[in-house]
C-alpha cells in the first residue's frame, strides 16, 4: 500500500503524463516554411525577391533568374527542386491551382499548407512567414515602397469597377462576345465568368452579386437578340410582299403602258404633252424595249 507522499507523487505524475498527451503538437516551423516556399519561393534557395513577388505584392518585379545557381560555376546550371515530393510541401500538380495575384496566392497557400500540416494554425504562419514577407519585401522595393503599397493595396475597390472591370472581360472577344451569345449556356458563361473574376483582385466581397446581375444582363441580351431576329425575318417578309405587288401592278395594262412612255421619254423626239410618243417608230422600239416585262410577268404567273 503506498504511503500518503508516495500516492500524491503517483497521482501527480499521472496526471502529468495525461496532461502531456491530451496537449497538441507543436508546428514545426521549418516543415510549414517549406510547404509555404514551396507556393511562394521557386527553387531551393528561398529568394528574397521571389518571396515578395510571388506572395507579396503586385508592385514587386519578377527577380531575374541567377546566372549561377547553388554556387556551382557551370553556366546556366538550375537549382534542384528540393522537398518537392516531401509530404510537407506542395507539388507541381498542386501548385496550378495557385492564384496569380500575390495577396491570393498567400492566402491560397496558407490554407493548402496548414491542411497538409494539421499541427500548424493561422497563428503560426502570421508570427512567422509574415515576417519572411515583410522582410524580403522591404529588401526588394525598399521600406518606403513597400508600405505605399500595401496601403494602396488595402483600398478596395468600388462595386462598380468591379463590375467595370469583369464586364469589360466578359464582353471580349475570346470569352463572351459583345451579344454574349458565345455565352447563352450556363456552362460557357460560368466558365468564362471564372476566369475574368480570377483576374479582378481586390473584388472578392462582390462576385456573388456581381455574378447574379451579369447572368440576368447576358439574359436579357440574348431575349433581345432573338426578338431583333425575329423583327428581321418579318421585315424581310414585308419588303418581299411589297415587291410582289408591286410586280404584279406593273403586269398590269397600265404597268405596260407605263414602261413604253418612261422608254419614249428618253429617246430624241420623246413624248407629247398627253404623255404619249411623239414618233411611232420610236414607240415600236420602246414597245420591244418593254418586252421584259410580258417575260417577267409570264415567270411571276
């Protein structure tokens, strides 16, 4: 039987071991800074300038690729893509689906990489990749730079330029059309509505919204579309029809009268004032002048 100081350090150090158990893991910082190089730092060397570029803001430029890489003196010789089959990274096939914009990018990666790392939280990443970014930023574009635009970058843009700005993709020529016919399906507008609002940052607020008034717009273009067609077709029907009894007048006795006295008013001694010949060789000519009409008339029949 175990004395009364004996049980109490038993108790304790059950109570410690459980304590320990129930406790969660803590991230590994260096596994979640390589799943997120791996989005926002191509290659093995995690490059200050890639860093801000790909992960950090728009108004970094793309580094130039190192003439020499990992210090070896061959020319053109590229760094190895280490960690990239790694468990704690994300893959190529992986990494298509990652947004181009750099806010969308880190914010992409931050949920890929905390999904792959259960032990890591949100936390985690802004105390310490954060820091990564800010750092390599200010190294890239300079303090001052960096600051102006990430203010410039927490301006969110207006409903209206939003809607601006998708619109104007949509209505292209290589998605919708100016009719947006070429987008009458659901599927081809939805499709193309996804790649015009990947490109429009700074919108993410608005495209529910956006996406429901466009849909009702490309409706209402192509009802109307329809309705100019079939406003074209009757008029086409009435200019037919017009012409038609127009012909038929003309096969008319007068319809044939009418065609001689216009053919005499045109030759030398022309027409009296009743209208009619002057010269009767000169209707005998414009009576056979006239015999396309007896033709046409007979093919009318």
């Amino acid at each position: 039987m175990l004395k009364p100081k004996s049980f109490f350090w038993a108790a304790f150090a059950l109570f410690a071991l459980r304590a320990v158990a129930g406790a969660a893991a803590p991230c590994k910082v260096q596994d979640l800074t390589a799943c997120l190089d791996s989005v926002c730092a191509d290659g093995a060397e995690a490059d200050p300038a890639e860093r801000c570029y790909m992960c950090g803001t728009a108004a970094a430029t793309k580094p130039k690729e190192a003439e020499y890489k990992l210090g070896g003196k061959t020319p053109g010789m590229q760094s190895l893509s280490l960690g990239k089959s790694s468990k704690n990274t994300l893959s190529d096939k992986e990494l298509k689906a990652a947004p181009k914009d750099p806010g969308e990018r880190y914010q992409w990666a931050t949920k890929e990489c905390l999904a792959k790392l259960k032990d890591c939280k949100t936390d985690d990443v802004e105390d310490n990749y954060d820091k990564l970014i800010k750092q390599s930023c200010e190294i890239a574009l300079g303090e001052k730079e960096y600051a102006e635009s990430m203010k410039k970058a927490g301006e969110k843009k207006t409903r209206d330029v939003c809607r601006a700005e998708i619109n104007n993709c949509l209505l292209g020529v290589s998605k919708c059309g100016g009719d947006m016919m070429a987008c009458k399906e659901d599927a081809e507008f939805n499709r193309n509505f996804s790649i015009c609002a990947a490109d429009a940052t700074g919108c993410v607020d608005y495209m529910t919204e956006l996406r429901g008034a466009l849909i009702a717009s490309r409706d209402d273009m192509v009802k109307k579309s329809k309705s100019r067609l079939t406003d074209l077709v009757a008029l086409r029907q009435n200019e037919r029809k017009e012409r038609f009894e127009r012909m038929n007048r003309s096969c008319q006795a007068a319809g044939k009268a009418a065609c001689v006295a216009e053919i005499c008013g045109n030759l030398p001694k022309g027409r009296n004032d009743g209208g009619a010949c002057n010269d009767p060789n000169e209707k005998i000519w414009a009576t056979n002048l006239c015999k396309f009409v007896d033709i046409a008339c007979g093919k009318l029949k």
